[in-house]
C-alpha cells in the first residue's frame, strides 16, 4: 500500500472543501444566516402542481403516479414520483454534506469540477480556482434562480462523469470504473435529459480523440478493453435510473415530444416526431450574443431589467422631461437594456480571467486535448446560434438522433462552459512547467491580444453597434437616443472592467510573479480574482431581493375566488382564463384544465390548440354580449367545468352549469378514420349526447341509451377513481378524464374491462345494464417493475464506489 503523506495527499482536498463551502455560504448568506429561501418561479408553480400529490401522500402515505389537478390529469413521472434509488440519493447527500437544497448543486459543481481538473494532473490548489469559475458561471446561477434546480444539478454531475472516464482511460482503470458508474448515477439522477444529451456530446467528443491516439499507437485493443468496461459502468448506472428512464421514454410518445398523429400538408416527418422547430428554437441566441461569455453586458444585459433602475440613466431624465406624460408611460416598456434578439433571456458570463485562460490552454496544451475541448467549446456556441444558424441547426434538428425532444438550446453552452476552465487551467498548469523564454512570452501576448485586446477595441470601437431592436426603430428619436447611449454606456464599462481583469492576470504571468513570489500566494490571488469577477456578475441575477422567508408563501395565498369555488365540495374542474396554460397556481387549489409543464400530452395539446381556445375565444365574446348559458360549447363542457375564473376576487367566478359533469351516458357514436377527423369532429359535435371514436384504432362496443340511466363518483384520488353506474340496457359512459393507454386499469365489479378512447381525449366504458361499480387504477409496469429494478442497481452502485475507491487505495496503479 503506498504511504499517505497528510501535507500532500489529505490536506489540499481538506483545504478545497473548506474553500468551496466557504464560498457557498457566503454567496447564499440569506440561506444559511437569515433562514430565506430563493424565490424560483419554476418552483413556485412545481408546488402547484405537486400539491395534489403530496395531499395524497400525506393522507395516505401512498405514492401517486397520477396528478389529477393539472391539465386535466397526466402522468406525475415528470412532476414529482419518489423512485426507489437511496443508495444514489445518499451518495449525493455526502457528496453535498448535507447541504439545504437547491444551494447544494453549486457546492457539488464546486468539488466535482475540482476532481476533473485533479484527474487531469492540474494540482490541487489550481483545481480549487478552476472549479470555482465553473460553479460561480452566471449560467448556474441563473438556472437556480429561475428554479431549474434538476438543469443545474445534472450540469454539476456532468464533470464527475468526465472525471471517470479520463480515469479510466488513463491507466486507472477500477477508479475510473467506480466513478463513472457511481457519478452517472447521479447524473441521471437529477432526471434532466437535455443535459445528459449534452454530456454524451461531450464524451462522444473524448471517444474520438482516444480512438484516434489508439489508431495512431497502435493499442486498439486496450481501447476495446477500457471501452468495454465503462460500457458496464453505464449499463450498471442506467439499472438506477430504469424506472424512471422506462416511464419516461413511454410518456414521451405521448407528450408534446413524441410523433403526432395529426397530419398537416407541408409537415416533415421530424415536424411530426419531436418538438417543433418554432417551439424548440424560440429561445436562440443571436450571432453576437455568446461574446457574453467574455463581457456579461455585450447586450446589455437581463430582459427583466430596466434602465430606469438608474436615476441617472439618460433615458430616465428624458421620460421624466417629456412633455406627454402618456407617451413617456407607454415607452416604459422598452426600457430593459438587452438589445438583443430573445424575448425572454439573461447572459451566460464564463468569467473574463477564464476566457483569457482558455486562450492559453489553446496556446501551450498538448494538440489532442485542444482539438477536444476547443471544437466542443465551439459546438456550444453554435448550436445555440439556433435559429439565427437555421443551415447548420435544422440539419441536426431534422437528423441527429434525440436532439428535436428538447428546446432552449442556448442551453447547449453549457458544453462551452464546461470546456473553457478545463482547457484553460490545463494550460495554466502547463505554462507553470515552461521556462519563460520568448516563445512563452509571444504565445501569451497572443492569448492577451486575443481576448484583452479584443475587449479593448469594442469598447473603443462601440459605436459601430446601433443598441436597438428591430422593433424600437419606429420609436421616437428623443427616447431611442437616450436608450441607445444607456445600453452603449453598460457596454463599454463591462469592455473595460473584462480588459482590466485580464491585463492584470496577464501582466502576472508574463513577468512570472508565481515565481517571484510564493506560489500559494499566487494561487490565492488569482482565485480571488476568479471569484470576484464572477461573483459580482451573479449579484446582478441573484441579489437579496430574489430570496423570500421560508414561510412567506403570499405566491398560494387564498383569494375569495379561491374560497367561493371550494365552497363546493364535488368533484369537478376549474378553467382560469388568465394564462391557464402557463400557470400552475390554480393546481394549488382546484383541479385545474391548465397547468405549467413543459411536456403536455400531445392529444391535450391538440385540442387545446384545434378546440379549447376557439371555443374559450366564442365564450368570451358571448358573455361579453350579456349570454349567460354556455351550452353550444361542447368541447369546454365535455371537460368538466364547473367553474371559469377570470380574477380573484369571488363575483370573478363564473358557476357553468352546462358542465357534462364527471361522466356521462350517450346516446350514439360517431365513428371517424384517422385523428385529424377524430378531432374536427370532437369539436364540432354535442359531447353530452355524442361520442366520437377513431375505429381505426378501436372497437365500437354494442349498446343502447337509458334516459334515467345515472353515473355517480362515489370516490376519486390523483390515481384512483371509482363510481357507481345504474342503467336498464348497456350503455356507453364517457368519462371526463384523460385517456391513456399504458397504465391505466378498468374494472366493472372487480372483472377488467377495455378502456376505449372517445373524444379524441377522453376514456369510455362499455356498462352492462343493472347497478355496477366501476374502478379505474393507474398503476403501470414502469412503476411496479422498473421501481425494483432502480433500487437493487442504486446499492448495487453505492458498493462499486467504495469498494473501488479502497482498492485503489491500496493498489494506486490498476
């Protein structure tokens, strides 16, 4: 066993864990000295739509798999579904030392980073500054804020795999075997596909550049060796994630992300398969929008801020000085300073001192490793070009495997951030080793120039940019001009402020002030400036002002609208017309038609989009006329809306007793061919006494229509309903809840029974005459077979960790 020297091989890991919990404290000071919370909207509407959920639990102690109260019902796996994986949840619980969440990610950004840097041969306390530009980067931050906690969560794992893997193929072999099945398992974990699909880009990148140098060598079959065994490790860490992966990837048929049934002329078949190019390239970034990356207000900025917040703006002495008050009140709203192309967006700052770095990692590390990181840097920027790329992007759209089932692709660089600190504290690393001859030197005057001097002549040079969107040119000049200057000014002093940290980081290095003083001091220097720079950045997104007191939770407090509709205590459903598709308030309290997720059921999304929001546009115009019966709407009624809300205040509840109720009998079927017909004629036909149904796909059960015949809830539950039938003759029942065909379990006096879909979204029900009690239970094998699968592999993986890590230990070469 080799010796263990305390000063060398225990105490800088003690020190860097020290630091990175420092630095987290002091960053969420709110967190852990006044006992706040951040306030994150996507986690604010994730209470709405879990509270069904967590009721149930808390009654029961039952897990659902099934949330009822959102968008009429849909699968909770992408809400919130306890997974049976403990030993993967107490691996991340050590790792974050038990650290409140979601303040935990930045902490294990912080220490899995720093094993990346240590894998490849960067020493400890460089490590610590490296990882420290990684965690403090404005787009973890921002993501935290926004309450993308699983995003940033899956993005700090993502070095840790990276770690692993560089492990193993560098002649440490079982170390790198348990780390990466123990740190995919976390990765996956964290249940966020879109930047695991970012990872494996990234290590698609690595495979080839190890698969080239084996060709080149000559040692294919240590490659195939080592290849084979992190295969292993990744079969091993999807075994955790297989529930969850199954019941994923079957919803996602289903989902807005899946194929449509629907056809449309001109659609392609990725159009039909995935997400929509519109959908999924709204949020792009513009050609000149990732030199945020070196100078966080290159575009002026966060679209949710103002200029105004400055008194001393000149755009806010010109409002103030107007001489129509009214106009001056209308232009308020194009005072955000981000002039660029997205409608809704903050930058990404990797840190000037990182860029500048990464300049010199291009400059002085070893080819292999730059043509990996530098081409992966470059594939970040340009993927979340997006739409302002369409030739290269569409391309991948249409053609690369997976890439149409996610959106927001400035998300994509998180692969830039990820490749600058590691490229650029590699080549730190290596310029330490260098002897300072001019070569160096040249190598580093071109690393300044190129980033230090790049920032010096935009801001000398700024004037060459107009600083206005396309829609702000038809503003008046008076207020366009002062705009212009505000932006121009956030402009050049971020130039110069990025100028002025990387000439101070160049002038150390060019004169070899590590070697002129001690190293450590070097070291500390530079983290602090690292940490500074970035930090003070992340205070612009992440101020005292975004945390709330825990128990502060005005978000859900109770409105008179909220307390008349509960008044009723049967079982229906509420339709609230301000942003009922993007708000998951109303979930909190009410079964709700609308909702807030960002994968719908596809069908649901059809007939809000074909249905629902033509027949709510004639609602409105028909009230506004002074109508009060609401039964020509078929398509909201067949919803089971008994309540439609357009305020908070109790008189802005509108009663809707035309609402088909829970279920119904009908009295015929129409039978259409396809979807697109299913769903015209969903929308164009008496729902209360007529089914639709595609025989395409389903089998028409005889029946007749009893006039008394009655169907009675008798109990519900997010995964659970059941009711009482009564009728003379067989019936056919519609019932007011979301079809879904795996999982779903019908039952007519404990006998199974086949679920038919009517509607084009609904379940129906062939009922045999005389009194019967009718079940429906979600319970899909996704759960009851993969949930077993996930918690034998996740102990399965906590063993492989440690037990690498102890061999190892004793064997330090594998």
């Amino acid at each position: 066993m080799k010796k263990i020297k305390f000063s060398e091989h225990v105490l800088p890991h003690l020190i860097a864990v020290a630091v990175f919990l420092i630095v987290t404290v002091f960053f969420f000071n709110p967190v852990f000295f006044d006992n706040k919370i951040i306030q994150q909207y996507d986690i604010q509407q994730n209470l709405g739509t879990a509270k069904s959920l967590a009721d149930h639990y808390e009654k029961t102690g039952e897990v659902s798999l099934w949330v009822n109260n959102m968008f009429s019902g849909m699968p909770a796996y992408l809400v919130t579904v306890y997974w049976s994986n403990e030993g993967v949840t107490w691996l991340k619980n050590i790792l974050s030392l038990g650290l409140s969440h979601p303040v935990n990610n930045i902490f294990i950004a912080f220490v899995c980073y720093y094993i990346l840097l240590l894998s490849f041969r960067v020493r400890p306390y460089l490590a610590i500054a490296g990882a420290i530009a990684f965690g403090l980067s404005s787009y973890l931050i921002i993501g935290l804020s926004a309450g993308h906690n699983s995003r940033i969560g899956a993005v700090a794992f993502m070095p840790l795999v990276m770690a692993g893997i560089h492990l193993a193929y560098s002649n440490r072999l079982l170390l790198g075997f348990g780390l990466t099945t123990a740190a995919l398992a976390l990765e996956l974990r964290e249940n966020h596909l879109q930047i695991t699909y970012y990872l494996l880009l990234i290590v698609g990148g690595y495979g080839i550049l190890r698969l080239v140098e084996a060709i080149k060598t000559k040692s294919i079959s240590s490659f195939a060796k080592t290849t084979g065994v992190l295969v292993v490790a990744a079969i091993l860490a999807a075994g955790t994630f297989f529930g969850q992966f199954w019941a994923i990837t079957e919803y996602t048929r289903y989902s807005i992300r899946g194929k449509s049934e629907l056809t449309t002329p001109g659609n392609s078949t990725a159009e039909n398969n995935g997400l929509s190019k519109a959908y999924a390239f709204d949020y792009s970034n513009g050609i000149l929008e990732p030199f945020t990356l070196l100078i966080p207000n290159f575009h002026g900025g966060s679209t949710m801020a103002s200029v105004l917040q400055d008194p001393e703006s000149e755009t806010y002495r010109a409002l103030m000085n107007s001489n129509n008050k009214e106009v001056a009140n209308q232009l308020v709203r194009f005072t955000t300073p981000y002039w660029g192309p997205q409608s809704n967006t903050a930058p990404y700052y990797a840190g000037a001192v990182i860029v500048f770095l990464f300049a010199i990692g291009i400059a002085f590390v070893e080819s292999r490793y730059v043509w990996w990181l530098a081409s992966i840097a470059a594939l970040g920027i340009v993927l979340s070009w997006g739409k302002s790329f369409e030739s290269f992007n569409y391309f991948l759209f249409d053609y690369l495997p997976g890439y149409n089932k996610f959106r927001s692709v400035t998300f994509t660089l998180i692969m830039t951030l990820f490749a600058l600190p590691l490229l650029g504290f590699m080549g730190l690393e290596k310029l330490w080793s260098e002897s300072g001859d001019k070569v160096t030197k040249r190598r580093l005057i071109i690393a300044f120039a190129s980033t230090g001097g790049l920032c010096l002549l935009l801001a000398i040079f700024s004037g060459v940019f107009s600083f206005l969107r396309d829609v702000e040119y038809e503003l008046p000049a008076w207020f366009t001009n002062a705009l212009a200057n505000d932006r121009q000014s956030l402009f050049v002093s971020d130039a110069f402020r990025s100028f002025a940290f990387i000439a101070a980081t160049f002038v150390l290095l060019y004169f070899n002030v590590h070697k002129k003083i001690s190293p450590a001091g070097f070291i500390v220097f530079l983290t602090f400036m690292i940490t500074v720079d970035l930090a003070v950045v992340d205070r612009r997104y992440l101020s005292k002002e975004n945390y709330q007191r825990k128990r502060d939770n005005t978000f859900f407090a109770m409105t008179g609208a909220d307390q008349a509709i509960l008044q009723d205590k049967d079982y229906y459903r509420v339709y609230n017309l301000q942003g009922a598709f993007n708000e998951a308030r109303t979930s909190y309290y009410h079964n709700s038609v609308g909702g807030y997720h960002g994968a719908k059921l596809r069908r649901y999304q059809d007939f809000y989009d074909s249905c629902l929001s033509r027949q709510t546009s004639e609602m409105i115009q028909h009230l506004q006329t002074g109508g009060n019966s609401l039964e020509q709407f078929h398509g909201i009624n067949m919803l089971n809306i008994r309540y439609i809300t357009y305020g908070n205040e109790a008189n802005t509840v509108l009663p809707n007793r035309s609402a088909n109720g829970p279920a119904w009998f009908v009295r015929e079927v129409k039978q259409v061919q396809s979807a697109n017909e299913e769903l015209s004629t969903t929308c164009s036909v008496n729902t209360k006494t007529t089914a639709v149904i595609d025989v395409s796909k389903f089998t028409v059960p005889d029946f007749s229509y009893d006039s008394t015949g009655t169907v009675q809830v008798k109990s519900t539950g997010p995964d659970r309903m059941v009711y009482e039938t009564n009728t003379s003759v067989n019936s056919l029942a519609v019932f007011s809840e979301i079809y879904y065909p795996d999982g779903w379990i019908a039952t007519i006096d404990g006998q199974e029974a086949d679920i038919v879909r009517a509607n084009y979204i609904l379940r129906a029900l062939s009922i045999p005459a005389g009194k019967h009690t009718v079940e429906f239970t979600f319970r899909p094998k996704a759960w009851t077979v993969g949930n077993k699968v996930s918690m034998a592999s996740s102990w399965m993986v906590f063993l492989i960790l440690f037990g690498s890590i102890a061999v190892s230990l004793r064997k330090p070469k594998d």
